[in-house]
C-alpha cells in the first residue's frame, strides 16, 4: 500500500487552490529560481562568480530529486491505489507527471547550454489560458506556458505504471556519446537509433542530420527497458536545411552507395533509397513564418500519449527560450503513421 509519506506528498501537490503544500512550493521555487538565474550555468569555473553556476547545478540537482519523486508517486498509485480512489485521483498526478518530465528536461537542457540573455518568453496569456494550482504555475513557467493547446488532453483510459525518464542527450550518458560527423556514427548511437525505430532503415533517417548538426535540440524519452522515443530540432531550419544538403547528404551518400539497398545490407533498401532521392525544399514563407524545424517519434511500445506530450514540450521550450518565433515539421502525405502520431499530439 501507499506509505504515509506518499499520501503526504499527494496531499502538498494538490494542496488548496491558492495555497501549496511543501513539496509543491519547492517545486515552485526551484523552477523559478534556475529558470530565472539560467544565465549563471555557463559562466567559467575560474570567473569570480563561478560560484552561481555551482549553485545553479546543486538547486538543479534537487529539483530533478523531486521531479523523480513525483514521477514515482504516480507509478506507486496506480499499482497499489484501490480502482475508485485511482480513477478519482490519476487525472491530476498524470497532469503534474508529464508537466514535471518536461520540466525536468527542460532545466537538464539549460545545464548544457551557455544562455546569456534573459529567457524569451511568451506574452502574457488570457485568465482562462490556464488552470489553477500547481500544473497551472508551472505552465506559466515554461517558455510555451501559453499555447494552452499544448497542455489539455485527456488522461488514458487504462492508467499505466510506466515509469518514463525525459532528458537531452548527452555526450557522456548510458546511452553513449554520439559523434555522427561526415555520415558516420558511433556503435552506441547506433544503438540508440535501433532502439526507437520499428524497422532498422528509419532512425538514420529521421536522426542522422539532427544528430550530427543540431545535436543541442535532441532529447531522449526512456522508459524502464531503455530509448523509445526521441524529439529533435533545428534552432534556423533553412541554414540547417542548406547545411544538411550541401554537407550532410553527400558525407552520407558516398558512404552508403545506392548499391549497399540490395542484398540484406544493415542499413536495409529503403534509407539507401531515401539517401539518394533529392529531399523536397520548403517554400520560403513557411521559414519566415515559422523558423524552426521539429521531428518526434516513439517506440511502438509507447501507448501513453503524456509521453509523447512531454517529448514535444520539453524540445518548443527550449527553442522558444533561444528565440523561435514557430516550429513546422515535414511529413509525408502517405506516412500514416507519423501523421496519426502528430495528430494525437493535437
């Protein structure tokens, strides 16, 4: 059954209204205090004032303690809660669950990066954009808090336990460090994209050119049996997008010739095939109007859409706090797939 400890914390996260429990006003207050002094993080170590950056990291540190924490308390309740109370009670953890996966990220995202100017944020949304309490205060606190359409969808029929982990990827994480340059990659990002892919031809490429030029937008869903699932962006689409074709694709091409799409090769026909075919170009109103590129995907096994919320929260955030005005993406007409992905995402 639930400890007493965890029904304490269930009961500060949904305190009153206008009033927190203690562990939802440390949330709070760490969240708008890294966000608010993220400038710090990429100060020298031999600065006078490096000593923000390792206060920045210790508060960082205890804000993922209790993000995790809260992540745990909804696997708890929905393995040992009774049905009713479950039913009752899992709309809103699962609501704070996935705010706090993106959240958590998010503030990962900002100890990797070097931000030297205050977070470009949104402006302010009307009353009825947000809720109440908690979720409603850290919506306010990420840089997409008011594109409400973001953060309202109903919580799954059949709760699940899964514990999920959301991060950026790392150079030195589990996963192992990716080092795609000129088309080649590391055996551990091999690793990585096999395991997010349903057939062995779609994580290079959906990844490859995110990987190997805008790897500081590529974050990394995992869930207890590892990778399954990925969201990557470019900052400026069309400098990427020239880059890539100019750079990237000829690296590629001359590694994978279009001969290695026959007899079982490990990159199997269809990559080969999508490599040497002439990617289509984006008109140029839709990279004045929306100057950043975004591509997501989950494993199959990834049933709970929160997940996949989060994913896609966690990468506008932080292309929103660099400055991005707006994110399209590019799929395929016939990809039913990606296109029902996209659509559940709203």
């Amino acid at each position: 059954p639930l400890t007493l400890e965890e029904v304490r914390m269930l009961v500060e996260l949904f305190y009153l209204p206008y009033q927190h429990g203690a562990l939802a006003q440390q949330l709070l207050e760490h969240f708008r205090w890294l966000r608010a002094n993220s400038f710090s993080v990429g100060v020298p170590a031999t600065a006078p004032d490096a000593c923000g950056g390792t206060r920045w990291r210790g508060r960082a540190r205890s804000f993922q303690r209790l993000c995790a924490r809260t992540c745990r308390l909804h696997s708890r309740l929905v393995s040992t809660a009774s049905r009713a109370l479950l039913y009752d009670l899992h709309p809103y953890l699962w609501d704070i669950r996935n705010l706090l996966l993106a959240a958590s990220a998010f503030v990962l995202w900002l100890g990797c990066q070097s931000i030297s100017a205050p977070m470009l944020l949104g402006r302010d949304a009307e009353p009825w954009a947000r809720r109440g309490g908690l979720f409603g205060e850290l919506q306010a606190l990420l840089p997409v808090g008011n594109s409400c359409d973001l953060f309202y969808h109903p919580p799954p029929l059949l709760p699940s336990s899964q514990l999920y982990l959301l991060r950026p990827l790392l150079p030195l994480d589990k996963v192992g460090a990716v080092a795609w340059k000129g088309g080649g990659c590391s055996e551990a990002s091999q690793g990585l994209q096999a395991q997010l892919s349903q057939a062995p031809a779609l994580p290079v490429r959906l990844l490859g050119s995110f990987l190997s030029l805008s790897p500081e937008y590529t974050f990394v869903l995992e869930d207890e049996d590892g990778p399954c699932g990925y969201a990557a962006g470019a900052l400026h689409a069309e400098g990427f997008l020239q880059q890539r074709d100019s750079s990237w694709l000829p690296a590629i091409r001359h590694k994978y010739p279009p001969e290695l799409g026959t007899g079982g090769a490990t990159l199997g026909q269809e990559a080969v095939l999508f490599f040497h075919t002439e990617p289509l170009a984006v008109p140029q109103p839709v990279l004045r109007r929306f100057p950043s590129l975004v591509q997501l995907g989950t494993a199959p096994r990834v049933l709970d859409v929160g997940a996949s919320r989060s994913l896609a929260l966690c990468l506008l955030s932080a292309l929103r706090a660099n400055g991005s005005r707006g994110v399209f993406c590019q799929v395929s007409d016939t990809d039913r797939q990606q296109l029902s992905f996209y659509s559940k995402l709203g």
